[in-house]
C-alpha cells in the first residue's frame, strides 16, 4: 500500500472537495432578478379554485344582493275588495298605502352600502393575505431544498475525509486524534443532514396543504426584492389599506344602524281611499290610519346601536393603531433584512469562492493543518447555509410587509378581482 505523507493527504482531500463545492456553489447560484411567469400563473389560478376566496366572493355577492334588497320599498300597496248582499248590495274597493315616515329605506341602503364597502375591503385583504400565504410556502420549500442540498454535499465530503483519514491510520500515518476528529465530523454531518432533510420534508408538505398538488418543476422566488417605502403622508395611507377599510366599514355600518333604528320609530301613517256604491248610491271613502309608539317607544333599540357604535369606533381605533406600529417595525426589519441580504449576494458569495482557493495554496505550501483545513471547509459551507437562511427570512418578511401595504399584487403584475374593487357599480 502506498502511503502518503500528511502533505499529500491534505493536497488529495482538497482534490476531493473542490467538485463537490463547486456543485454547491452551481446549485445556489443567483437566480434571475425577474419575477417568473410560471409563477404568476401559478398564483392566478390558486386564487381563482381557493376556497375561503371563493366563500369571500360569494359572501360578497350576497352583499350586493342585499344591498339591491335594501334600496327597495319598504310597504308596498294594498288592494282591499268589500261585498255585501243583505237587502241591499254594498260593494267597494279599496287601495292603501303605508308611508315610510321615518325614511327606513334611506337608512336600510345606507347600511347595504356600508357593508358592501367592508365586504370588498375583507376580500382584497383575504386576497393579498393568501398569495403572501402561497409565496412564504414556496420561500420555505425551495430554501429547505437547497439547504438539504448543501447538507448532502457536506455529508459527501466529511465521508470523504473520514475514508481518508481511516486508511491513513491503518498506514500509520495518522494519529488517534485526527482519526476521531474525521469521523466526528462525519457524524456531526449525518445528523445535521437528517434534521434538514426532516425540516424540507415538512416545508414540502405545508406547501402541498396550500396548493393541494405540487406542480413540476415548481417555480423560483426572485432574489432581487423592492425597496420597502411608505407614504410621506402615513395617516392617510393607513386609511386606504383593506385592514382599516374594513373597521371604517364597520364603523358606518353601526353608525347607519343607529339611524335605521330611529327611523323605525317613526310614526309611519298609512293613507287608504275606496270607492264603491251602496244600493244605488256611490261611495267614495278615504281613510288615514297612525300607529301610536306608546307602549313601546322602540328607544332601548336605539340605545343599543349607539352603544354597538361606541364598540365599532373604539376597536378602529385601536386596530388603527395597531396596524400602524406593525407596519412601522415590519418596514424597519424588512429594510435591514433587504441591506443585509444585498451584501451577502455582493460580497460573501465571491469571498467564499476566493477563501476556498487561498485555503488551496495554504494546504499546497503546508501552512495549516488538517484540523485547519477542515475548520476552513465548514464555515464556508456554513456561510453558504446562513445565506439561504437569510434569503429565506428577507423573503418572509418583505411578503409580509406586501400584505400589510396591499401591494403584493402590484409586486406580481396581477389584478385581484374586480369584485374587490371598491367602485360604485
């Protein structure tokens, strides 16, 4: 058996783990900075077969529905017919009509309309919530698949290193000592691999929960992400999300009913003519009939919608303030995030490409130790590792932060359905 000296044992290892990183280095390469259009297709027709949007779109039609109930009358006309045949022959006919005083129809379709505005605001905001759903699962799967990926091309080259290191100790020519450390790093690999390849089976599987089929291939997320800006003009723009859109609704909603119920105290009078004849003599009536609200004022109704107003505005309130802090600190992390991952994809990525080759010449001149070398091997791998997870957590958050701004759409080049749209039809 030929034996080789420390220095070519090192020099051979090396020789084994430059493919095997560079397969690495070929599988997390930058991806395209352009949004794909399988994946905007595959967005579309998710949103199109969801079945919580597909709910929220009927809900919303219902809205409409009611909103066209609401704006009809509220009493309709009454025909009255009157025959009697004693020794003389009493015939009339009568028509009545109750008036709607108070204006209950007024306030009935003030409220349809207000629901109607809360119902388009809880669909878009649905909408942008599951396609950032949809988005973190993919940031989830692919990241867990190339991590497993790594891992694997780690596992390779410690079991590399420890068949190395085996029959250098068989050849005595190698210690205790740098045998167990060979086989510890091995060990160390295979279980980190099994925990990755655990954590992307899990990944896949949520993913396949949200889409019921995986598709093949599946689509690239884009590395390259917006700049996250908020309007000069914050309160304004916080007014114009779906999240706040939908508590104003509300508020009009209650506001609206408070009205309705004051006007279903009104005295609504109900004005009836007939006409007829009685033996040979004609007969022309007219009749005027008003409800007397005295046992029954209807004001506790009233009080009721007030309190159900004070209710309405407060939870606005806060959810306005709520919505506010969040976005703030979202913008804020997805900001560093963004900074951070943008110097990783600039300098990290080419550094350890150039540590790889200095550790070469290190190794070639003798300067550092197997020990050494192996340390070197392992915080690039796992600097390769820290950069998909940061991807993976920058992608999280800037999805997050597009719900939050409703902008999530805009970033897809899609239009969510017209039916959220909150335009008068």
């Amino acid at each position: 058996m030929k034996i080789l000296k420390p220095r070519q044992f090192a020099v051979w290892v090396l020789l084994l783990a430059i493919p095997s990183l560079t397969a690495v280095a070929a599988q997390i390469t930058e991806k395209s900075m352009a949004i794909s259009q399988p994946l905007v297709s595959l967005i579309k027709k998710h949103l199109a077969e969801n079945p919580e949007l597909q709910a929220l779109k009927a809900e919303l039609q219902s809205t409409k529905a009611s909103l066209r109930a609401a704006d009809q009358a509220v009493y309709n006309p009454e025909i009255e017919f009157d025959y009697e045949d004693t020794d003389v022959k009493t015939k009339s006919v009568g028509l009545s009509q109750t008036i709607d005083w108070g204006d209950q129809q007024g306030s009935r379709t003030a409220v349809a309309e207000a629901q109607l505005i809360g119902a388009r605001a809880n669909y878009e905001a649905a909408t942008q919530s599951f396609i950032s759903k949809l988005l973190t699962g993919f940031a989830e799967h692919q990241t867990g698949s190339e991590l497993a990926g790594l891992s694997q091309q780690t596992l390779k080259l410690m079991q590399e290193f420890r068949q190395i290191a085996e029959r250098r100790y068989q050849a005595g020519d190698l210690n205790q000592v740098e045998l167990n450390l060979a086989r510890l790093a091995y060990n160390q690999a295979l279980m980190e691999q099994a925990n990755t390849l655990s954590n992307a089976t899990e990944a896949r599987e949520k993913l396949r929960a949200i889409l019921g089929a995986l598709p093949s291939p599946l689509p690239v997320l884009p590395e390259q992400l917006p700049e996250p800006a908020l309007s000069n003009d914050l309160e304004a723009f916080l007014q114009q999300l779906p999240v706040i859109r939908t508590q104003l609704a509300e508020v009009q909603v209650s506001r609206q009913q408070v009205a309705l119920r004051k006007s279903e105290k009104a005295w609504d009078p109900t004005i009836s003519v007939s006409a007829g004849s009685d033996g040979n003599e004609d007969l022309v009536g007219f009749n005027l009939r008003i409800p007397l609200n005295i046992r029954n004022s209807f004001s506790a109704e009233v009080d009721a919608a007030q309190q159900d107003l004070i209710v309405s505005e407060q939870r606005a309130q806060l959810a306005y303030r709520n919505t506010r802090g969040t976005l703030i600190v979202t913008t804020e992390r997805y900001r560093n995030l963004l900074n951070a991952w943008n110097s990783w994809r600039k300098h990290s990525r080419d550094s350890v490409s150039q540590q790889l080759k200095l550790i070469k010449q290190l190794w070639q001149a003798g300067d550092i130790s197997a020990a050494d070398y192996l340390l070197q091997l392992k915080q690039a791998l796992e600097t390769q590792g820290t950069g998909l997870e940061l991807r993976n957590q920058l992608w999280q958050v800037a999805f997050d932060w597009m719900s939050q701004t409703a902008s999530i759409d805009n970033w897809l080049n899609i239009e969510i359905n017209s039916a959220a749209k909150n335009k008068q039809e």
